[in-house]
C-alpha cells in the first residue's frame, strides 16, 4: 500500500517527521507515544497503512501478528513481563490516528476493566 499523504504515522515511518523510533523491522515501526499513559506506552504500527486493526488483519495477517511480536520485543527489552496490548478502532474509542496502531503500555499497575 501507498502512504496517505495527510498520516502522521505515514509521516513517521517514512522519515519526515520525528520519531522516538525503539525498534524497526521489516513491516513495522515502534516509537514512544507523545501522550504516554505508562511509564513505557509506545505504538507499534505497520509501514503500509492501513486505517484499523480490522483492516490489516483482513488484509496481511502475518503483519497484523508481527506487530504483536514486535511489541512482546519492546517490552521485554525495556524487563516488562507484565504488560497490556490495546487497539482503538473507530472515533468512539478514541482512535485519533487511523494508521493501524497497537499501544504496548508497561511500567504501572493497570485495572480491569479499563477505562
């Protein structure tokens, strides 16, 4: 897929913007979140965009997994066992970015149900 030239994720993963990138591979892109929420709260996205996480799983699941192990990656180099996994899809859960992205928060305790 193309970038969409208005994504700031788009923007970050190709360059044009600043990110604090923590680990890059072939599909994916991980960077601190600018509104962290934990003490480690970083994005995982996929380098082709797509708008949600139900969009990429239909369209590449093998990168819609990785994601979930590049974040497992992140957090176990930051000495995280602990740690949550959260997508937002769609504006009434508070997906502000639509370039697929998965929240890896870590670093403090979390309750269930959350929000």
């Amino acid at each position: 897929m193309q970038p969409v030239e208005d994504c700031l994720f788009c923007k970050i993963v190709a360059g044009e913007i600043p990110g604090d990138i923590v680990l890059e591979t072939e599909h994916t892109v991980a960077f601190r979140d600018l509104n962290a929420q934990a003490p480690t709260h970083v994005l995982v996205v996929p380098r082709d965009h797509y708008a949600n996480a139900a969009e990429l799983a239909a369209a590449d699941p093998a990168v819609s997994a990785e994601l979930v192990t590049a974040a497992a990656a992140v957090a176990a180099e930051a000495g995280y066992d602990d740690y949550r996994l959260v997508y937002n899809t769609g504006t009434g859960v508070g997906q502000s970015v639509f370039h697929t992205h998965l929240h890896l928060l870590a670093g403090r305790p979390m309750t269930w149900p959350p929000g």
